[in-house]
C-alpha cells in the first residue's frame, strides 16, 4: 500500500511561467515523511505519485522545491478544469508516493 499524505495548499504559479504551470506546494512536514520512504532517486529530483482533488485523480509527479525545502506537485490546466480549481484557490488535496522496486 502507497504512503498517502492529505493536506490544503494554496494553488501559485511559477514566477517564470506566467501562470501556465500552477503548483500544489507540499507542506514541509510532509515533504521531510516523503524523502524518508522514498528510496529510488528520479529525474530532477522528482517522486511519483498519484494526486485527488475531490474525485479527481491524476498520475504524476512531485518535484523539489530547492527555496523551500519542500516538494511542488504540477497542476495542469485540464486537470484545474476537471476539478473546478484554478490560481490563488486554496483547496484540499491528496497524494499516494507510488514507491518503486
């Protein structure tokens, strides 16, 4: 069974981007319990994971965030359309660390 983290983040967006990539940050606590568990190292740091807003669910992954010391999970447009969320909206999400042999 996958470690499941559930808690409420304020949606921001990449300075860089100009609101194209929105994030989920993962609150510090969480972020320290996920480098615990997670043993295989990815591209850039990344962990893989499955994320619900609601009754929404998506794979994909979180990233490090190296001002914060935590992790950000990547929102893409068609999954704020899906979930009625969007920049600046604080919601309640989950994520599963889909841990890998």
């Amino acid at each position: 069974m996958e470690p499941t983290f559930a808690f409420t983040s304020e949606l921001t967006d990449w300075e860089a981007s100009k609101a194209v990539w929105v994030f989920a940050t993962v609150p510090l606590d969480e972020a320290d319990e996920i480098r615990d568990i997670v043993t295989t190292k990815r591209g850039f740091g990344s962990v893989r994971v499955r994320a619900r807003i609601g009754d929404v669910e998506w794979r994909t992954s979180i990233f490090p965030d190296s001002r914060t010391g935590t992790y950000v999970l990547p929102l893409k447009k068609a999954v704020r359309k899906k979930a009625g969320v969007d920049l600046g909206d604080t919601i309640d999400l989950e994520i599963d660390v889909l841990i890998e042999d």
